[in-house]
C-alpha cells in the first residue's frame, strides 16, 4: 500500500526533529582540517572540516571567533565542540560550535607542502624554464570541465575580444577520484593533437581545498612541467593556489582572467591601431604644411636675390684678402731690397778691389793662384798684378827678401 506523499518541508522538519532529539549530535566532538575558510561581513565564520574521506560544512559565530587564541586558516587542524543542526529551508546539516581548539596542520595541507618542496627542488618552479605566452595566440587550448561555469566564462571572454582566435576544449574531470589523471592526459593530448597551439588555460571555478586538490598533484605538475605548449594555470580564485600555479608559465585569478590574459582585444588594438594613424596623418600634415611655408618663402627671386647677396659678400672677402696679401708681400719684398741694399753696402766695403784703387796690385802666379809674400815667386816665375784698371803680366827676374837690394824698396 502506497504511502501518502509529504512535501520536501515537512520531510526537513521531520530531520530537525530527530537531529535535535539525539543526545550525541547536541554534544558531539569532531576533528578534521579546516577548509574553504571564509569570514562573513558580519564576523560570523564559515568553513568546513575535512578528512581523508568525507566533509562536514560548520559555523562560528563572531564571539567565539574573536576569542581564539590561534589564527584560523585553511589546512589547519583543529577539535570543534557544538550541536549538529539543519537549515529545513535547504535542506542541510551543519555544525555549530560552541569550543574549538587547535591540533596542527593538517593531512591534505601538510601533503601539499611536501609535494611544493620536491618539485621545487626539482627545478619545476624554475623562472627560467618557463615559457613566453604568444602575443597574438590563433589557437587557444582549455582544459577544464565541460559543464562548470569556468569553460563558458572562457569562451565568452575570448569570443568578445578576439574573433579570430579558435578555442578547443578538451573537457575532463577537476575534482574527485581520477581527476589528477585525467587533466594529465588531457594536457599531453593538447600536445600531441595541436602542435601548432599557440597556448593553453588549465583550471576549474572556485571551490574549497578539497575540491581544487586534483590540480595540486604529481601527475598535473608533470604533465604542465613537460608541456611543450604554453600553460595558464587558472584554479579557483584569487586566494586559491595550487601546485599547477607553481608549476605553469603563467598563474591567473581565475579562468576569466585567464582568458583575458592570454587573448588580446581586437576591439582595444582597433583603437589603438586607429589612434597612431590619426598621429601620423597629423605629424605628416604639419610636415607638409612646414615645407609649404619653406618653399613659399624661398621663391626664385628671393632665391637669386640673396644668391647674388652671398657672391657680393664673398667678392668683397676675397678682394680684402687679396689686398692684404699683396701689402704682406711688397713689404716683405721691400724689406729684402733694403736688407739686400745693406749686404752690398758691406760687401763693397769689404771688397779687395777698393783697395787696389788706392794704387795697390794683387800678384797671381801662373795657375792663377794668389801670392801672399815674396818667397811665393822665385826668378823666372811667370806672375800676373791685377791693378783697378787692368793687370799686367811679367816674367819675375830675381827675388828679393827684406827691404830690397840697397835697403830700398824696388
């Protein structure tokens, strides 16, 4: 026999009821990691704890909050005293703590650390191993899921600004069992399907540490780490960050920013494009006008004008010079006459033929050579006198030394 049907309300409020009749969960005691930590605008705090295995989303209030005695945060782990209670309108339980305590890091945390610390010493986070993303990418690879919110924010960002670009989806997994694998495969797949892809976006929307926890393992480090393709790392939000983001050429917020990052505007470089023509058209039209007014004003006639001008002046240089020049030269010319006219003076005066017209001769002997004394000549010697008016030849007959013979002078 068929039940009469409740409605979805009275079955929630049914829940309640038992939930808060059980002894146990009015006073339970549970241990996890904290996740997905958030603080309200009104102080009340948000969060889930975490295992291995499962969840459970809890609730502090801003009292309690202000009053702990450690930093709360993701990956944290902690005891959490309270009631399990449902919200009948959505149909959920939480729990509502009423003590919390601090245990230490948790699991999921703790892995993510020792994981960061051996690929960096791997050289995975190396800057200089990462890539260049392309300024004008024609062919954009996305690895995500196929039925997020992320892969058609993607799309629509990249088709609003690029119309020329090309985006293929390579739909996958991002969190649960398998998930790692998968988005591992499907980046080698981008490889070895689009050689000539210019870039790829790897991520998923928002969501806690548990469910961005498949782009944080091993398999997705390698695959990015041995990508041949660009990789944009684009997982949860601005505050999230996993191992991928390390890993990858380039992180961003989120897959919205990631496709505004690697796709220009053509719209913005339209514009831009349309700006530096404007300002070339104007640099050269002031151009044109400045050669306008040169050429204006260097008419054929002002243009002869001043051409005769520079001759003009450069004649009257040249005629200076020129005068200069020959004034240099008759007064160096006079001085040489006048210095000339003195050597001769000298000279003259010096001149043994001044004094053989004071009645002297000069005496030569037959090679023409001078006789200085007597003792030069000896009889039958052929000697030559010059006088001032002439010279006379004479065949010397006898020598005298001294004074002569009888002491006179012959």
């Amino acid at each position: 026999m068929a039940r009469k049907p409740i409605r979805v309300s009275q079955l929630n409020s049914y829940l309640a009821k038992l939930i808060a009749a059980d002894g146990m969960l009015s006073d339970v005691c549970v241990v996890g990691e904290v996740s997905n930590f958030k603080v309200h605008g009104s102080g009340h705090v948000y969060f889930s704890l975490i295992d291995e295995a499962s969840r459970i989303d809890c609730f502090l209030g801003s009292g309690l909050y202000r009053g702990l005695g450690f930093k709360m945060s993701d990956g944290a782990e902690v005891v959490a005293e309270g009631h399990v209670n449902v919200y009948e309108k959505g149909g959920r339980y939480s729990l509502t703590i009423r003590r919390l305590s601090e245990e230490g890091r948790g699991g999921l945390s703790l892995d993510f650390e020792r994981l960061k610390k051996k690929l960096s010493e791997k050289g995975y986070f190396d800057e200089s191993r990462k890539k260049p993303l392309p300024v004008f990418p024609l062919r954009i690879a996305v690895v995500t899921s196929e039925t997020g919110a992320a892969v058609n924010d993607i799309i629509k960002i990249i088709t609003t600004r690029n119309s020329v670009a090309d985006v293929f989806v390579y739909p996958t997994l991002v969190q649960g069992d398998g998930a790692a694998e998968m988005i591992a495969a499907r980046i080698r797949q981008v490889n070895a399907d689009l050689p000539l892809a210019d870039v790829m976006i790897v991520g998923r929307g928002g969501g806690s540490s548990e469910d961005l926890a498949a782009f944080s393992e091993e398999a997705v480090a390698d695959a990015i780490f041995g990508s041949s393709v660009p990789v944009v790392s684009a997982v949860g939000h601005e505050t999230d960050f996993s191992i991928a983001d390390f890993v990858a050429d380039r992180r961003a917020e989120t897959p919205t920013a990631a496709a505004a990052l690697v796709c220009p505007d053509t719209g913005e470089l339209r514009e831009d494009v349309e700006a530096l023509y404007s300002r070339m058209k104007s640099a050269i039209a002031r151009q044109y006008s400045n050669c306008d007014l040169r050429v204006r004003a260097n008419n054929m006639g002002a243009l002869i004008g001043r051409l005769k001008s520079g001759v003009s002046e450069r004649g009257a240089y040249l005629r200076a010079i020129r005068l200069r020049m020959q004034g240099s030269v008759k007064a160096k010319v006079e001085k040489g006459e006048s210095a000339a006219h003195r050597q001769h003076d000298r000279l003259e005066a010096l001149s043994p033929l001044k004094v053989l017209s004071r009645g002297y001769a000069i005496a030569f002997d037959a090679e023409g050579r001078s006789v200085a004394g007597a003792g030069d000549l000896a009889a039958g010697d052929e000697a030559v006198f010059r006088f001032s008016d002439g010279r006379v030849s004479t065949v010397v007959k006898e020598v005298f030394s001294g004074g002569g013979r009888n002491g006179r002078n012959e």
